[in-house]
C-alpha cells in the first residue's frame, strides 16, 4: 500500500500493532520530502533531473530558468517507472538547450510534499577545452549511514574499530559539508549496501522479519540512503556506476551460523535480482556517450573525459563477468548488452575519440581493481578486468584509473603491465592507479596485506579506522592533484600530484566567455580545495603555486527524506 503522507498517529498505531516484534524499525526521519532528488550530466547542454514519488506521476516536469523567481521554461517526460518490491515510482526528465558552466533554478514536480517549495539549483559541465580549474569528488564503497547503517553501534559479531566513534562524522555529511569545494560527486559502485539486510538481521542489527517479507528491509535501507544523499545531489551531478552490491539483496550471502542456514541469491523477491533497482534509480549519459545504460559510459568536464566502466558483466572477449549467471560469485545477473564484445569495443572508440589537446585528462573508473596490496579472496582482485581493459588504458594513455571494492585506501605507482612506470608521478606513460573504498558502510573497512606489494606508495585500512573519500583537482594542462579526505574532521591525510609533460590548446578567454555566456541572475562558477580543508601530510610533487578559486551556487538545507509506512508481518518499516 503506497501512502503520499503519514502522520504521527500512524506512526504510533504501526508501532503499537508490532506486537511480537521487539520494536518498529525507528521513526520516520523528516515530513519535508524533497523526494531523492538527484541529477546527472547530459553533455554541457543538458541535465538530467530524476527524483521520486509515491504514486506514478502522470507527466513528470521540471521548471527552471536563470532567476529564482522565474522558472519560465517547462521540460516533461513520460517516465514514471518502478519495479516489483519498489515502496516508489522513479521520475526522470532530461533538461536541455542550456549553457554550459551557468547556473540554474530549477523545481521537479510532482514532489510528495508539494510543488510549492523553494527552487534548487544545479550548474551545468564546463565546454570541452575549458582551461580553468576545477574538483571532483569520488566516494566509493559507500552505504546507509544512521539507523540502517554505519554509526556508532552495530550487531553481534562486529568489530568496535568497524563503526563510527559517538559524534563522528561521516561520508554523507562531509561530502555535504564540503560540496563547495567540487562540481559533482562521482560513486563507481556499491550504492547503499541494501544487500546487507539479512546479515544485519542476523546480527541482531535490525528487527527480524520472515525472509520472504526481506524486500521491505531491503527497500528501507535504500530509501534511506537516497534520502541521506539527497542534499548533496540536489545541487551536484551524481555520476554513478555498477558495483557487485547493486546486483541482487543478498551479494553477501549471508550466513547464520546459530541455525547453519547459508543463504544465497534464491531469498531474493523480483524487482531485487539483476540490478533492477540500479536500473531504474539512474539515468546516467550514455545515449550521447555511445554507451549503455548505467553501465558503461563517458562524460567531459572542462579539460577532462570521464570513463566509467563496468566490471561486474559484460567483459566480453570469452569471460564471464563475476556477476553474470555462471559467473565465478554467482549472483545470477544477466549481460546487458547482447553484441559480442560491446564494451570494450566501445571503451576503444571512446578513447580514440579523446582530442588530448582541448581534453588532456583522461579518468577512468570501475568498481573492481586488479592492482591492489590483498590477497585474492571472492574476486577482490579482478584479473579478467585487467585482461579486457588495461591494454586499451595503456595504449590510449589514459592518466588515472580508479576503484574500490576492497575496503581500504591505497594509492599505487603508475603501472603497465604489473610493472612500475620508473618516472613514476613525474611524467609517466603508464597509468596511475588509486583503490579507495574506505566511503564507510555497515561493515566497516577490510585489511591489507602485511606486506604490501611493491608498487604501494600509501595506504589505509581497518587499523587505521579512517573512513574518507577522495578529490581530485585539475589545475592545468599538465598537474592533477589527488587527496584522501578523511571524513571525521575534512583533513587531508594524503596527497599527490601527477605531472604530465604536454601541450594543450584551450578556448580563448573570449571564446570561454562566448560559450557560456548568460542573462539575468545566471552565474559562472569555479570550483576547487575548501579553505577549510587542512592539509595533514603529502607526497609526490607539489602542485603548481595557483591553486583552484572556490566557489558555488548550491541550495543549503537539511537532507531531504521520504518518510514511508508499510506494515508487514507486525513489523513497521520507516
């Protein structure tokens, strides 16, 4: 039964009707449900705005315009989608013919609190050969916070350096915190940890219900964490990809050693198999990169091309993916693209397509690593990734590649071939690869390896218990800089500069200027490190002496939430 409101009364009754059950599954968080508002890239011309509702929205429509008190213009889709299990319907509308780098105010509607809100603001990508500086964040690995997740408790069987100390901060709430000090988040893989349910439940973490009845607890965590992220991703593009914990509600294969029960993929209700809810939440900019879905795609920002790719299916060349049915983890998830081959035919074209003079910066990310100080356990270290992939990363020159999966921090050498690049950050030919997975979810962070191979340069782990995400600054043509935030307090707890020698052929100034020029109270912005962030160590090479402006537009506000009742099995999710 979907509800648009709910009240304090029905909240008590559901409670008071749990009978049986130790306790309803907390209280709902806030009634000003902002509905996960979210947003994504489409080329410097467009975005994408998608956000939820708890009916099917007849004609999902967004109004925007360059003034606050004036949303002149209407964009509409027909898209108003959920799936079996879903307590939601996902709304997705593409806002196009805008300037790039200019600020707008915009108001999705239907929102379940009402269409009489304030208006939010997004800014679109920078033209491609845009020389200014800007940052980019990246949080891996990143689950529910709070009631649902990582916080200062947790269940039987977990270890105390695991959660959050009382009082301390999180991931959310310092990419929050923080969100003037880059353009848009980008998150490759393991959104929410929803998967996570039953081992929760069987911890003791969470209220039990009948394993046929799990859906409801899987939906709850995800809902919270949408509406956790919501107020970063109301205002910032949130740029995601496929990670194993988006594949199916049990990916951990939860385990209950009192009862010796060993649960796989099978307790899974439809709608929570074959990323069906990663499917729907997202509506990410392959249709104008060639790619597919939410899968595999690219973007441009400025003086850099953004690769994501996915290394959970689809890998092609004769392997099958860990994900994919007969897949080594067996999760039963299907390819989603039926050619032969299509992604990294795809990934070939793309960076062919790369014109390293206006666009010198090519990032490349997937959930997986196949560098990484650990040992190989449940496909941590994917060697069929560096087989299909790395050839390609390594004949195109691609600068950076990024991932997470392990839990943990580690920044490494450059590296072709498992060998390190002698000229390490100083003008290498290999790629630079960097795993963090340390964003902070349930279960807390994994541990390296004692002796950490040879191309490690720095690393975190569980006995450092330091959650954090990373930032990346593009001053120039020829210096990138890569930071460790720690989440607890915003400090950089690690920092490296790669230098690459070349020569770059930007826009003018006028023709930067002609390009996203704007009327009315539209803004340009220029985004880079927050004056508040202290710098606690570094290596590497420093960055050049002009660092990145701050500044941005963006709508302050607590985090918008969905509040939601369903009674199911005495037991009341909110």
């Amino acid at each position: 039964m979907r509800q648009t409101t709910i009240s304090l009364r029905d909240v008590v009754a559901c409670a008071v009707g749990a009978a049986g059950v130790a306790h309803a599954l907390l209280n709902p968080r806030s009634p000003d449900a902002a509905g996960q508002i979210r947003l994504a890239y489409h080329g410097a011309d467009g975005m994408t705005v998608s956000w939820n509702t708890f009916e099917k929205a007849t004609k999902p429509q967004v109004k925007w315009g360059l003034a606050k008190d004036n949303l002149a213009n209407t964009s509409t889709s027909n898209i108003s989608m959920t799936y079996p299990t879903s307590t939601t319907y996902n709304n997705h509308v593409l806002v196009d013919g805008l300037r790039p780098d200019t600020t707008y105010y915009y108001l999705p509607s239907p929102l379940p609190q009402g269409d009489h809100g304030e208006p939010y603001t997004f800014t679109t990508a920078r033209s491609i050969g845009d020389a200014r500086s800007f940052a980019v964040a990246i949080a891996i690995d990143l689950g529910t916070m709070g009631r649902l997740g990582l916080t200062d408790s947790a269940g039987k069987g977990v270890d105390k350096e695991k959660i959050l100390e009382p009082g301390e901060k999180n991931t959310i709430d310092s990419l929050a915190q923080t969100k003037s000090s880059y353009d848009f988040i980008w998150h490759p893989g393991d959104i929410a940890y929803a998967d996570y349910w039953l081992k929760m439940q069987i911890q003791g973490f969470v209220p039990e219900v009948n394993i046929s009845d799990g859906h409801i607890v899987y939906e709850a965590i995800l809902n919270d964490f949408y509406d956790e992220m919501a107020v970063v991703t109301e205002s910032k593009p949130y740029m995601v990809g496929p990670g194993n914990h988006e594949a199916n509600c049990n990916n951990g294969k939860a385990l209950d050693k009192e009862r010796n029960i060993s649960y796989n993929v099978s307790v899974c209700s439809p709608g929570q198999t074959n990323f069906t809810g990663y499917k729907n939440h997202f509506r990410m900019p392959s249709d104008v990169s060639g790619g597919t879905d939410n899968f595999w795609y690219s973007f441009d920002h400025g003086m850099a091309h953004f690769i994501q790719l996915d290394t959970e299916t689809d890998l092609g060349h004769g392997y099958i993916g860990l994900d994919e049915i007969g897949g080594a983890e067996h999760e039963g998830a299907e390819p989603v693209n039926a050619t032969m081959n299509a992604q990294t035919d795809w990934l070939a074209a793309d960076l062919a397509s790369v014109d390293r003079s206006k666009t010198p910066w090519i990032i490349v990310a997937g959930h997986r690593p196949w560098y990484l100080s650990k040992e190989n356990v449940t496909g941590t270290i994917c060697w069929s990734c560096k087989n299909v992939f790395e050839p390609l990363l390594i004949k195109y020159k691609v600068d950076l590649v990024l991932t997470g999966h392990a839990h943990i921090y580690e920044r490494l050498a450059p590296l072709a071939d498992g060998k390190i690049d002698a000229n390490e950050l100083q003008n290498p030919e290999a790629p630079w690869y960097i795993t963090n997975g340390a964003g902070g979810h349930y279960d807390g962070l994994d541990s390296l390896q004692k002796k950490r191979q040879k191309y490690s340069r720095f690393a975190l782990d569980q006995h450092n218990t330091t959650y954090g995400w990373s930032r990346l600054t593009f001053h120039n043509c020829t210096h990138m800089t890569h930071e460790f935030i720690a989440s607890k307090n915003d400090s950089v707890l690690d920092t490296a500069t790669l230098y690459k020698d070349r020569v770059c052929h930007f826009l003018d100034d006028e023709t930067q200027n002609n390009a996203s020029a704007t009327a009315g109270t539209a803004s340009k912005t220029s985004t880079g490190q927050a004056s508040a962030i202290t710098t606690l160590g570094s290596s590497g090479t420093s960055p050049p002496s002009a660092t990145p402006s701050t500044g941005c537009a963006s709508r302050p506000g607590a985090v918008s939430l969905l509040a939601m009742t369903f009674i199911v099995a005495g037991v009341c999710l909110f």
